[in-house]
C-alpha cells in the first residue's frame, strides 16, 4: 500500500538488484514489442507503479496496443494493471481514457471463454468507481444465466460487492439473487448467493431456508456451513426462533462434512442446554475425534468437550458417555491420550468407575505387548496415575486394580515403575484390607525387579507392613535370595578364580597371570577378556546393585533388616530363634560393609552409608524400646502424615475447582436487564463465531476492552526520536511463541523516501521469519509494516534493526535511521503449568544449571584450589595490567 488513501489487494515480490527501466524503453517495447516483450513491459510497469511510479504516458499506449490482444497471460496482467493504475484525476474525477477501458471490460464480460469472464467478475469486486462499474451492470446481470458454474458463483460476488458499496447501481440485487437461489444446481453458486442473503437480506435467506428445511442434509458441505451460521446468527438475535431451527441442527449432526458436524454440534450446544441436545452434540465430537486423522483436530474436539464438562449442568449428562470417550485411546498421540484421560477422571463416578477400570487395566496390558518406545512408556505412566487417582476416589476398586499393576514394578522403564510403586505404597498405608494381598504380590515380583529405585522402595514398603512371622520369613528369604551367596567378598573371589582357570578357558593369544587379592594365580587370555563373564549374567539383583557401587540401597536393606528383625523378635518368644534372626541380619549387614572396604565395587561405599549400616547394626545389638518405636512406629506415622497433607491439598483444589464452576449471586447483586444490558458485557450476547474467527487470528480485543491498561498503548515501544527524518514505533504482540511486530513508519520530510525497508535483527533464541518488504512513503505519509519472530526456547530476547531509505531525485547513498533495541521479556510468553513433584525433579536435574568447564589441575583438595582462584582474583584486581589467571570462580571440577 503506497499510501494511506490508495487501496491495494495485490501483493508482488519485487527483486531489488535491478535498475527500473525508462518510460521510453517500455513505451518502445509496448508499442513495437511481441507478444513475450509486450509481458515483460507490463510486468516491469506494474511493479513500478507499485514502488511509487506514476507512468502518467503509458497508460493510452497500453490502451492502444496491450489492451486488443488476446492472450491469456496478457488479460492476467491487465487486471492487475487495472486495480493498480490511477483512475482518477487530482480532482477526482475519472479520466477519459478509462471510457475505453470500461468497454473493454465489458467486451470481456462477454467474452466466449469462461475464465476470462470469471476473472473479470473476480475483478470488477475491487473497483470502488461507480462511473466504470455503471456501463457494466446489464453484462454483469448476464452472467448469472452462464451456463458455467465459475461464471455464475463469480457474477454473485461481483452484484453482492457492488450492491454492498453502490446500492443504486443495482437496488433490486436481494430479489434477483434470491430467484437465481431458487433456480440454481451447483452447489458453489448457491453457497454464495445464501451467503449473499445472509448480509443483504437476511428475510429472503431465511424464506428460503423455510422452503427447502427438510433437504438441507442433502446440500453440499459448503452451503450446509452458511446455514449453520444463519440459524445461529438469528437465533443468537432472536431466541424465540430457536424451536423453529432446532431440528434443522439435530438433522446437520449427520452430515457427511466433518466441518458441518463440529459447527452444528457447537452451535446446538449455545441453542439449547436441554440433556438431549447436549448428549447429541457430546456424542458428535465423540464421533469426529474418533474418525478424524489429524491430531490437532482431535485437541481442538477434545477442548469442546472439556468446555461442556465445565457447565455443572452438562457434567451429569457426559458421565453417560464415559465409556464413548474411552474409544479415543485408540489414537496413538500421547497428548491426544492425556487430555482424553483427564476428561474421563472428572467424569467418573461411582456408576461408571467399574467399567472405566476395567477399560484402564486392558489398555495397560496392550502396553505390555507392543514394542517398546518412548510414548508406549509414557502412555503406561499415563495409565498407572489414572487407576491410581480411581483407587483413591475409589476404594473399592484398589483390590482390582493392584494385582495388575504391580506386574509393572519389574518393568524396565523406571518412570513408569516408580508411579506404581507410589501407588501401592498409598494403597497399603490406607487400606488395610489389602495389606496381605500387596505384601504377597511383592513378595512375588521383588526378585524380578530392575531398578535399584524401584528396589529401595520396594525393600521399604516390605520392611514397614510385613507383620506377620510368615511374612518376615518370607522377605527374609528373597533377601538372601536376591543377595546370593555370602560372605560377598569371598565368594565373589572364589568365583573370579573359579571362572579364570586355565583348563576352563579357550585360550586366544598370548595368555597373561594376573595376581588376585587373596594372592593367588590366574590365568586370563585375550578372549575372556573382551567378552562379559558369567558371572555378570547370572549376577543375583541386589549383588549387581553393590558390585556397581551403589550402596544407598544397601543403607535401605539395612533399615529393614532393622525394623523386621525388631518385628521378629517381638512376635516369637523362642530366645534361640531371636538371636538366630537378629544374627543373620547383623551378617547380611556386616558383609555388606565388608564388601564396600574391599577393592571389588565399581564405587567405594560413602561414610553416609557406613554411617547409616553401623547405626542398624548398634540398633540390633541393644534391642531398646526406644529404638523400636522409632523403627516400627515414627516411620509409619510420618507416611501417614505425608499421605494426609497430599488428601487435604487435593481436596482444597477440587474445593475451589467447584466453587468457579458454582455461579453464587447475592442478595444485594443489581438485576441484569436484557434489554438495558451493551453486548459486550453479556456472555449470552457474544457472537461465538466472531469469538472464534477473532482467536484464530490472534486478536485479543476482548480481553482489552475489558481491561483499559491493557490496550496497545501500553505496549508501544517508541523506535526512533520525534527529530529524526523517519519515525517509527511498534506494537509487540505475543501470541504464545509467535512475536507479531507491527511499526508504524512515518515519513516526516517533505521528500519521497523510495525503497524504505525495515530492517531488522535478532539477539537470543529469537528468529525472524520473513524480511518485510521495502516501501515506497510520500512526503509526511505514513505505513505500517509487520514482522514475525518465532520464539525458540524460553529465555529473554532483543530485537534490534534499522530503517534504510532512497530519497527520490537525490544521489547520495542510500539513508539509515538506527533503531532503539526491542526487549522480549520472558514472561510475555511463558504460560502457567503444573507438573508432579516427580516431573519437577527430574526436569530440575535435567536442567543444565551452569556451564560446566574441565579443570586440569594438580590440587587435590577443593578448597586449596578455590583458596587459589581467590588469591589468583585479588591479585588481578590490584594488578590489572598482568594476563588474568587460568582459572575464575565460576569453574566447576569436573
């Protein structure tokens, strides 16, 4: 747009490495040129007038020799030469010439060939001249009888754009219209003819509607959509109409279109609230989630549905369908998954939560069969939170669900594991109904577990609950099972020897004797050493877990030792059986700390576990009361509390989750009278289809006309100062991670400034996305000009840039104003979120916190090395004109 009167709605890249050529040489090629040359000229002269040019002498040239011919890319040309050129004088008045461009159009509108009359009709939409458009209406009017449909749905537009903006020119538009719908076939021509009523005469579009009511299921998609938001946009005016409509709606929700079904679900949903038509709507999105392919479509449904569970009214009827939006986990996305599993725990109650379990626990054995990826894992964890919240709600559903899940402790995605031993270990703390049922389930898989989290966890919940001697017994048993054979450190020994002796062995090379500890001999060749022992393979669990250096576990065993030993000896009387049980886990434990004093672990153990191990150790040695209510008793208690604080956090949010869904009005609140009430301030007045079309385009109107310090007032940032040749300034608007800017350029010399682009850079994970096009600025005109920027990670960004500019006639070099830099806060893209304090943790120690740098250095102790770096500061501080030291204070040893 050249300025801010000329209206433009045709948008060329023009390449600016090139010279423009003279008035004279494409006068020349115009005029004597062949038919290429003759396109080229028009080409050049078009982007020319688009940069600012006049060209006031070509314009009867192109009458004369460009205007007769017949070629196709030539008519495509004109059309756009036609919009762009000047039509008027300075006065106002139409020029001369345009007479005999006026009966060119209408030799076109009569033209034998359908795309040619179709693009001029497209055309004549654009001109806001009466004076040209009058000659024209009885061709226009033709048109309508084409046999063509491209003919016909154009010359629709073309009387509804001229009726629209020259009323007298065509005063019976409505009337003719309405006959062509009634006459009309194809299904194009009668969409924009509706259309056209819809805006024009709404009366007529809605007797129309009246004749054809019961055959709307049988009309294309396309004028379906326009009846769609006929009806609503009339009963949205007019509520009592809704009953006249209402099973119009109810006959779209069958349509074939998935566009038609979703517009006529949503908009029977704002007709009425009665528990059929929103079982009908819920039912539809169901319907269309489930056949769609597109993943977004599917969020996009799956937020309809989650904005009717909002309404309290419409909860009661969606619980009915719990079991229908269960058939969405059949889609493979996880997001689709996770929201379709959310909505399904707010809709359960004590009539579905059977069935729902039972969906939930096939799912997660489908989990168990398909080939492990990334999302199958998460799905499982998905899953296990689910039945976990149920059991919660639910109790009588906890002995259902955990025998399924806690197949899942051995599982080797520990994620997944870790949810389900956090369930049980609330499962068993609150039911003790189902204490001996978990207690023996434990018992069962305990051997098979892979993880040394999940195995610490395990060896807790065993150590609190087993109250039972048989129980004891029992853990007992897998311990020294999963433990294998003792004392660690010899067996481990005897088995290294045991497994290197030479006649054993296929020797493979040069075979070389290798000292062990116990100071024996051992043969080793080339090719037991590259390839993993036996040993290895066959390794018991918790052996593995020492042998690699992980003895934190080994700090649990020894807590449970602890607490089932002290259990053992208050349940059997025999003075020989205690000491005999209290023996055996002093020797677990003391073979433990054996094995991490020894050179055999990959890690050495910590004194924190030494610690932990010699205390248990001291702790069975005495047996004092003291003692064992602090093992048997405090520990439970602090879960117990633990467990508690979690039920009344959840039950402070669902408080308040409710109490914004529950609309109180008080006594001495004014009454809102409809009639007496603006728009804007009713929610039963908000046109949805305007809401919808206004959020797609990132338009937040709404919510700043609402809130006045929120207007784009206060997010103007001033660019350039009031005293510079070219002022600007711009709107930042954030639209998630879109950074939309849009400057205003004005021009305040008395000059044309020609090829003014905006250029501009960026500082951070900020990338722009398109180069804004140069410009062409009158004197004293302004534009505005709009550049994206994506954001990349969540982290503050500047935007800096320039304005460069040609002055017409001058030839200096081309200008340039410095702009003032643009600061992208973070926070103006950062959305509010909630995540499990599992998911904190994790993304905590996943989050690269600082640089980390390699330190080579000979210092053993940390605090001699930072002693040095300190020293190695202040002497640069008080010596500046020395090199800066080898290391800073932000070095971390590595």
């Amino acid at each position: 747009m050249t300025a801010a009167e000329n209206v433009c709605y045709t948008l060329i890249n023009v390449p600016m490495d090139s010279e423009p050529p003279s008035e004279i040489s494409l006068k020349n090629d115009l005029e004597k040129g062949d038919v290429k040359s003759k396109t080229e000229a028009l080409k050049k002269v078009i982007i020319m007038i688009l940069n600012g040019e006049k060209l006031p002498g070509l314009l009867m040239t192109i009458i004369r020799f460009v205007l007769p011919l017949q070629d196709h890319t030539i008519k495509k040309l004109l059309l756009v030469f036609w919009e762009i050129v000047p039509k008027t004088t300075p006065d106002g008045r139409l020029l001369h010439e345009m007479i005999l461009v006026c009966d060119a159009y209408r030799k076109d509108l009569q033209h034998p060939n359908e795309f040619i009359r179709g693009s001029t009709l497209r055309f004549l939409c654009k001109l806001k001249e009466a004076e040209l458009l009058e000659p024209l209406m009885p061709a226009i009017r033709a048109c309508l009888e084409h046999r063509h449909s491209y003919v016909r749905r154009n010359a629709v537009l073309a009387i509804y754009t001229i009726y629209r903006n020259f009323e007298h020119l065509i005063p019976d538009a409505p009337e003719l219209i309405h006959d062509f719908l009634v006459n009309e076939k194809d299904a194009s021509c009668k969409r924009n003819a509706f259309m056209m009523l819809i805006h024009a005469d709404q009366d007529r579009a809605l007797d129309y509607l009246s004749t054809c009511i019961d055959q709307v299921q049988t009309f294309g998609d396309i004028l379906q959509l326009v009846i769609v938001e006929l009806i609503y946009k009339v009963c949205h005016a007019n509520p009592s109409e809704r009953a006249r409509f209402i099973r119009c709606i109810y006959n779209l929700l069958q349509s074939s279109s998935p566009a038609v079904k979703y517009e006529a679900a949503g908009t029977l949903v704002t007709l009425s609230s009665a528990p059929t038509a929103i079982k009908a709507a819920a039912q539809c999105y169901i319907d269309l989630i489930i056949k769609e392919s597109d993943n977004n479509v599917k969020l996009i449904v799956l937020d309809r549905l989650i904005e009717l569970k909002e309404h309290p009214a419409h909860e009661r009827v969606l619980q009915d369908l719990v079991m229908d939006i269960l058939r969405v986990l059949s889609t493979p996305d996880l997001e689709v998954r996770k929201k379709t599993l959310q909505l399904a725990l707010d809709l359960v109650s004590s009539r579905n939560v059977e069935e729902l379990v039972i969906v939930l626990k096939k799912e997660v054995i489908k989990t168990n069969n398909v080939s492990e990826h990334e999302d199958t894992d998460k799905y499982r964890q998905l899953l296990v939170r689910t039945l976990h919240s149920c059991s919660v709600r639910f109790p009588d559903m906890a002995a259902n669900v955990i025998p399924v899940l806690m197949e899942f402790l051995s599982d080797n995605n520990e994620a997944a594991a870790a949810d389900v031993l956090e369930f049980v270990r609330e499962a068993i703390q609150r039911f003790d109904n189902l204490r001996m049922l978990i207690v023996e389930k434990m018992l069962e898989v305990f051997h098979a577990i892979k993880s040394v989290k999940i195995y610490r966890g395990a060896l807790w919940i065993l150590g609190e609950y087993c109250s039972t001697k048989e129980d004891i017994q029992s853990v007992m048993t897998e311990i020294r099972r999963s433990l294998g054979e003792i004392p660690i450190v010899e067996s481990e020994i005897k088995k290294e020897a045991g497994e290197l002796k030479p006649e054993e062995e296929i020797t493979v090379g040069p075979v070389q004797k290798l000292v062990t500890e116990m100071g024996t001999y051992a043969t080793q060749s080339a090719l037991s050493s590259s390839r993993p022992t036996k040993k290895e393979e066959d390794r018991p669990p918790l052996r593995g877990f020492l042998l690699d250096g992980d003895f934190f576990v080994a700090a649990s065993l020894a807590t449970t030792l602890t607490k089932i030993a002290l259990r053992y000896v208050a349940l059997v009387q025999e003075k020989k059986k205690q000491n005999s049980f209290v023996a055996e886990a002093m020797l677990l434990m003391a073979t433990i700390l054996h094995l991490g004093k020894s050179s055999l672990p990959k890690k050495p153990i910590t004194d924190d576990d030494v610690d932990r191990i010699s205390l248990c150790l001291k702790v069975l040695s005495e047996c004092s009361p003291l003692m064992n209510d602090i093992f048997n008793k405090e520990c439970r208690q602090s879960l117990s509390h633990m467990l508690s604080a979690k039920l009344e956090e959840e039950k402070l949010s669902q408080k308040k989750e409710s109490e914004k869904r529950n609309v109180t009005v008080q006594p001495d609140d004014p009454i809102s009278f409809m009639q007496l009430t603006a728009k804007n301030e009713m929610n039963c007045k908000e046109d949805q289809f305007q809401l919808s079309l206004l959020a797609a385009m990132g338009n937040t109107q709404r919510k700043e006309a609402a809130d006045p310090l929120a207007s784009k007032l206060n997010k103007v940032t001033q660019l350039t100062g009031f005293s510079d040749p070219v002022y600007a300034e711009a709107y930042v608007h954030v639209n998630q991670y879109d950074i939309v800017l849009d400057v205003l350029v004005v021009n305040q010399t008395s000059d044309t400034l020609q090829n003014c682009t905006l250029e501009l850079a960026t500082l951070g994970d900020l990338k722009l996305v398109e180069k804004p096009s140069p410009l062409t600025l009158a004197p004293h005109d302004f534009a505005n000009i709009k550049a994206n920027v994506k954001v990349a990670s969540t982290e503050n960004g500047i935007i800096f840039g320039n304005i460069v500019y040609d002055v017409s006639g001058a030839a200096s070099d081309r200008n340039c104003v410095v702009l003032s830099d643009i600061h992208i806060d973070i926070m103006d893209y950062i959305q509010p979120a909630t995540c499990t304090d599992a998911e904190f943790r994790q993304m905590w120690a996943e989050f690269e916190w600082e640089n980390k740098v390699t330190v080579n250095t000979n210092m053993i102790d940390l605090n001699d090395y930072l002693q040095h770096i300190l020293k190695s500061t202040n002497m640069k501080c008080l010596t500046p004109e020395k090199s800066s030291p080898p290391f800073s204070s932000r070095h971390i040893l590595k």
